[in-house]
C-alpha cells in the first residue's frame, strides 16, 4: 500500500502523525493586490510576534496542522510561513495556485493554459518562487460572476497539475451557480471530483446544492464558523446534519478561514480571529446534537487528511 503524506513547508510528513487538521486558515494574507507598491511584504518579527498568540493557542487546542489558503495575487509569502513554522508544532501547508482573476499578476493574464498548468507542477513538485517549499495543494478563486476565461483556464490547468500530482484543488467560492460552472469544467477535463473542494459552501443557503455536489465526490468546506451570525451559525449546523444524515459526511470539511496577519496594518488587523472556536464550541455544539465521536473524528482528522494527502 502507497504511503499517504501531507506536504508541510518543513517538508512531506506522514498522515499517521497527524490529529486535527484546519482545512482552511490565513496566517498572512494581503488584499491590496500586487500592483501595490508593498504588496506582499512585513516585517517577519513582527509578524511571528502578532500571530505566535493565535498559533500557541491553536496548538493548545490540539492543531496539528493549518493549511494556509493564501495564493498567489493575496500575498502569499514563503519566507513567512516557513519562519512562523519554526515557532509551533503545527504544520503549516502553503498553496500552489493563483486568485481571482482581479488579483492576478500581469504575467499571468498572459499565459495560457499549459503554461498554468506548468506554474502549478512545479509549485507543487519543485518549489515556490525559487523556494524548496513545495506546495501542498493548488487554491483557486472564482469571482462573483465567474469563473471568468481566465479563471476557467486556471481550473483546466490546475485539473492537469492534479492529475500528475495527486494534488487537490481548492477554489473561493461563494454561490451555487459559480460553483456549478466550476464543476462543469472541472468534468470535462475527466478530473476525479474527489480532488476538488468547494471553498466557502457555507455562505450558499441552498443545502440540495451542497448534496448534490458531494454526491459527485465533491468535498463540501463550511469554513465561516467563527464569523456567522447566530442564524448563519444554526443554518451551517443544520446543514451538516443533513449532510450526515445523507450519508455525505465523508464529503464535509470544517474550517474557521481566520486570522490574519495584514501587512497593510503592520500592528495587527483589527478583524484578526483564532483558530479554536470549532473546538472550544462547535465540536460540543456538535456532540449535544448526537454527533458521535467517529463522525466528530471524520470530520476535523479523516476527512482533511483524505483530501490533502498525496502518495509519499
């Protein structure tokens, strides 16, 4: 049997070894755009001294590895988070991947889609930007109408960097039709659905489009926990009953998509927000409802570990 890994920016390190995993955190992140003069750029002490809390906190917990959803375009910075992976014991997964389109860097708008798809393999085999940190997944996003030309090119390149990979796709996504778009693409390129991720299902209310989604392999992400109101907070818990109760909760992954360090505010962003809340209180929330232990297990170890592992 094929060893499974997670590619951490320490390096490939057994699933085995790991307990919960966050399938969706920011720890520096930068929403200015690479247009912008100090685009993707901090101060690193400073940056280890605002976050260390969070980190120590989530370790506490019982974290064992963050996957850092930060592509290129939003200022994903190698140099940081392997300098923040040396001040914790959780492991650290960094993408391969590019954001929408409105944040993409120039050079990207004019590629196409085997030059991608080239970028995205060697992110993922070689190393980042001239880095040894190879990625751990390839993230997308889709605009709000999209995706976009470009961002269909994105999704056929990063199925081809899949498929030679074994790496899983994650894309930004914010509404049934964007992610049914995304789907259709994504099979006619013959991708395994399997390797792909609806990021931020959650903020679709329609719960028979997370069904039928995941009844197509696709991995159903509710990742706005820590930020709903109470009515998105029960309608997410009711929809992942429902997700259980289908059978489908080996489609379902939990996340909390905070942080985060903003360069933009070097003294920390005022919405910076941790990485425990689904422990300290869904997780019981969960279990009050009838949730079993093996499901719970499911949700925040086996099924993250299922969609980010690759063969060693």
């Amino acid at each position: 049997m094929v060893s499974k890994c997670l590619m951490t920016v320490k390096g490939s390190v057994k699933v085995e070894e790991f307990g919960l995993v966050l399938p969706h955190e920011h720890l520096f992140t930068d929403l200015r755009g690479p247009s912008d003069p100090g685009y993707a750029q901090g101060d690193v002490d400073k940056v280890i001294e605002i976050m260390r809390p969070n980190l120590d906190a989530a370790a506490e917990a019982g974290v064992t590895a963050l996957v850092e959803c930060t592509p290129e375009g939003v200022g994903r910075n190698v140099e940081m988070l392997t300098r923040l992976a040396e001040i914790t014991p959780i492991h650290i997964i960094c993408p391969a991947g590019v954001y929408k389109e409105e944040f993409h860097p120039s050079a990207y708008l004019d590629y196409d889609e085997a030059e991608v798809a080239e970028i995205f393999v060697r992110e993922l085999t070689e190393g980042i930007a001239g880095s040894s940190v190879r990625g751990g997944f390839i993230k997308l996003a889709a605009s709000g109408n999209g995706p976009t030309e470009i961002e269909q090119r994105n999704l056929r390149a990063a199925a081809q960097a899949s498929q030679k990979t074994g790496a899983v796709i994650a894309s930004h996504t914010e509404s049934a039709a964007v992610a049914q778009r995304e789907i259709a693409v994504l099979e006619a390129t013959g991708l395994d659905l399997s390797r792909f991720i609806w990021v931020h299902a959650s903020v679709e209310p329609d719960v028979e489009t997370h069904l039928a989604a995941a009844r197509k392999g696709v991995y159903i992400e509710y990742d706005t926990i820590n930020t709903a109101s109470p009515d998105d907070y029960n309608r997410i818990l009711t929809h992942l009953l429902e997700m259980l109760d289908a059978g489908l909760g080996d489609r379902l992954l939990l996340s909390h998509d905070a942080g985060w360090y903003d360069p933009a505010h070097p003294d920390g962003w005022e919405g910076m927000r941790g990485y425990t809340e689904i422990i300290d209180d869904f997780i019981p929330t969960l279990r009050d409802r009838g949730v079993d232990d093996a499901a719970i297990q499911m949700l925040t170890r086996d099924n993250p570990l299922q969609a980010f592992g690759m063969d060693c």
